[in-house]
C-alpha cells in the first residue's frame, strides 16, 4: 500500500494495518480502564475515581455490570475520566462486559468497533 503524504487514509487504510482511528482508540483505552477497575486490577486509588451501579432497572442488552456515571455540568467534568468512562462502558454490549481476561477484552473491543465502522 503505497500512499503519498497528502494521501486520504480512510476507514480501508486503517482496517488494513489493524488501526482504530484516533476517537475509536481513545474509546477502547476508556472502557479498558473501566474493565481493570471492575475486575480489580487497577492501582488502588481508581477505587475513588468509579463507583459499581446498584440501581435496578429492565434487563437490556447494555444493563449488565452498569457503572455510575455521575453528573457534571462544566465542559472540563465531561471530559473527565470518572464521566467519560462510566459513559462509554454502559453503551457496550454484555456480551464484551462479560469477558474476563483484559487481552481478550481488548481485541474483541476492537473489532466491535470496527464492525461498527463497517456498519456505517
């Protein structure tokens, strides 16, 4: 694949390397840090940072191992960690918060998203 410079690298460009674009990627590193915290394999002090959701509500596709997300009205708590994460895990599906081991996490994580890329 030989691409100049200037070239466009689109969605088949990044599939071919194995790359998730820059927003995809930045996803994947928020819900793995979420994944750690809940399976316990985080440093000690993200125990401050997400807190578990014990509110009970339907049984849905994404309302396995829900995380808190807590509320934050400035620009700068939106895009913090303890907002972002929480926000981006409760979207994703059981089946992938269900998974145990953290390599397995990140690679099936990695093809939900480019399935959704695909899908678009």
């Amino acid at each position: 694949m030989e691409l100049n410079n200037r070239d466009h690298i689109g969605f088949e460009q990044l599939e071919k390397i194995n790359w998730l674009n820059c927003n995809d990627r930045f996803k994947q590193t928020l819900c793995s840090t979420v994944f750690k915290y809940l399976k316990n394999k985080c440093p000690k002090f993200m125990s401050e940072v997400f807190t578990i959701s014990h509110q009970r509500s339907l049984n849905t596709r994404h309302s396995y191992l829900k995380v808190d997300q807590p509320m934050r009205k400035t620009n700068a708590g939106q895009n913090a960690l303890s907002y972002r994460g929480p926000g981006e895990w409760n979207k994703l599906p059981n089946e992938l918060k269900k998974i145990e081991n953290i390599n397995t996490f990140k690679h099936r994580l990695k093809d939900f998203y480019f399935d959704k890329l695909k899908n678009k």
